[in-house]
C-alpha cells in the first residue's frame, strides 16, 4: 500500500498492466513505474482504502456483475474499468489483476507485468493479511468511516465474483487463501495473455529487468524503490481501528444527549 493516492493525469494513456497478486512487491512495482514512465499508478489497495469512495462503489458495481452474464454486463464493466483508469500510465494489485482480459481490450498496446515473489513466503504473507483483513468486528467498526466502510462489502463481491471465477475457490471470503490461488493465477495469465506481451518480474531483481521489458534505460542515481508493504498496511489498519473507536464513540455520545434532550421535554 503506497502513502497516498495517486491523481490521474488527463490524456495519460496506460502503458502497463499490473497482473501481480497482492503482496508480491507491488507497492515498490508501483513507485517503478511512476518513475520509469513518469505518470501516475493506480496501486489498487491505496486508491480504494486512502482515494475517494467512489473508487470502492465502482469496484463493488464492477465485481457485482462477475461472471458476467450479457453484454450489458460485460460493457458495463469495460466502461466503469476504463473511468477508473483513466488519465494513469499504470494499473496494479487488486482487483485489478482478476481483470487481465478486460485490461487488455481497452488498452492492446500495454504490457502485462506481473510481479512475483517465492511461492512459500507469499501464502504465508496473504494468509496473515487475509486473516486480520476478514475479522468479524471489522464489519461493525469501519460502518462508519469513508471510504473504509465500503470495504467489508467489496471483499465480499470480490470473492463471490472474479475470485471465485478465476481462482475456482469457493466464493465466501476466506482466512486462507492457499498455494493453489497461485498457481491458479499464473496458469490463468499464460492461458489469457499472449507470451510476448507477459512479462514475469521479481521486485528483488531490481531496475534491470522491469527497463528491458519496458525496452526502457535505468535510472541513473536513482535507487530501485523498496516499500515494506506489511508494515505499511499494519500501520494503516491501526490507524483505521483507532478511528472507528473513535467514531463510534462521538456516535454513542450524539445518541446519549439526543436521549437526555428529549428525557427534559
């Protein structure tokens, strides 16, 4: 998760497509690409949990009509993609890497990238956000905070919809997610992507690769950026919780003197 949400810049047309599961470097992946192709990236978990709500109601409005069932459907969700979008040289993390094929068709000429990172140590990393992203107070502690009160719900949509369509799980969010999601996904981007346009990058590799894929030179003087998604993500969930305690508390106090005011009538 990066520090802010990135501002789409009007007339910037997107160049990659971000394919990585989360928790595969795709924060340091993002603050690569902003510098390689000097735009904005939009980082699928910053912009839905520190942008603009309507970021999380259009994912929700998107993932509602996965499967798709009829071209309604299908162009329903090609529009909303493209709104989203729009004005970024790039698109990364979720939920943008269950919508590779839709990606694509709006824009032929990016490439595909997906960031990758030891099997092992990644199903331990996601089941440890997982595990803490699905607990049940959550629901009733982020109601009242924009636009994190949204979350609970589209968590719910993503697996009910492209999740469980892509990754044949069981469509109820999960404490775990398993080795399986990725293979699955990696098995799910050489079936839909063409190989010469499916780039495989490890952000440990550093500059090098993701400048050759990109057919890009490497930066001079400047470090490849390296951004501790976990400790990034823990800091914000706490800072999260605190703020719904805090919310709910100014609520129970709005609702305690309304009860006094009307007890003295």
């Amino acid at each position: 998760m990066g520090q802010e949400a990135s501002k789409p810049q009007p007339g910037t047309k997107l160049r990659v497509i971000g394919a990585g599961l989360p928790r595969t470097g795709t924060t340091s992946f993002s603050k690569a690409l902003e510098i390689l192709l000097q735009g904005p990236v939009y980082h699928g978990g910053t912009q839905n949990c520190k942008g603009s709500s309507s970021n999380l109601r259009s994912w929700i409005s998107v993932l509602e009509r996965t499967p798709i069932r009829s071209l309604k459907d299908e162009e329903f969700i090609l529009n909303r993609i493209s709104t989203l979008t729009d004005g970024f040289v790039a698109i990364t993390s979720a939920p943008g890497h269950c919508f590779v094929p839709e990606l694509m068709r709006l824009y032929p000429e990016a490439k595909v990238i997906c960031t990758i990172r030891d099997p092992e140590a990644w199903d331990k990393s996601i089941d440890a956000i997982a595990t803490a992203s699905l607990q049940w107070y959550l629901r009733i502690l982020l109601f009242p905070l924009l636009p994190m009160g949204y979350f609970p719900r589209y968590l719910d949509t993503l697996a009910a919809g492209r999740w469980a369509e892509i990754y044949h799980t069981s469509g109820k969010p999960t404490m775990h997610v398993g080795r399986q999601v990725w293979e699955r996904h990696i098995q799910h981007l050489k079936e839909v992507v063409p190989s010469d346009k499916l780039v495989f990058f490890n952000v440990k590799d550093g500059w090098e690769p993701l400048c050759k894929a990109l057919d890009l030179d490497v930066p001079k003087g400047i470090e490849f950026p390296r951004v501790n998604e976990r400790a990034a993500i823990e800091a914000f969930a706490k800072e999260q919780v605190v703020k719904g305690l805090i919310r709910w508390f100014m609520i129970l106090v709005a609702i305690v003197g309304v009860w006094q005011f009307w007890l003295r009538l």
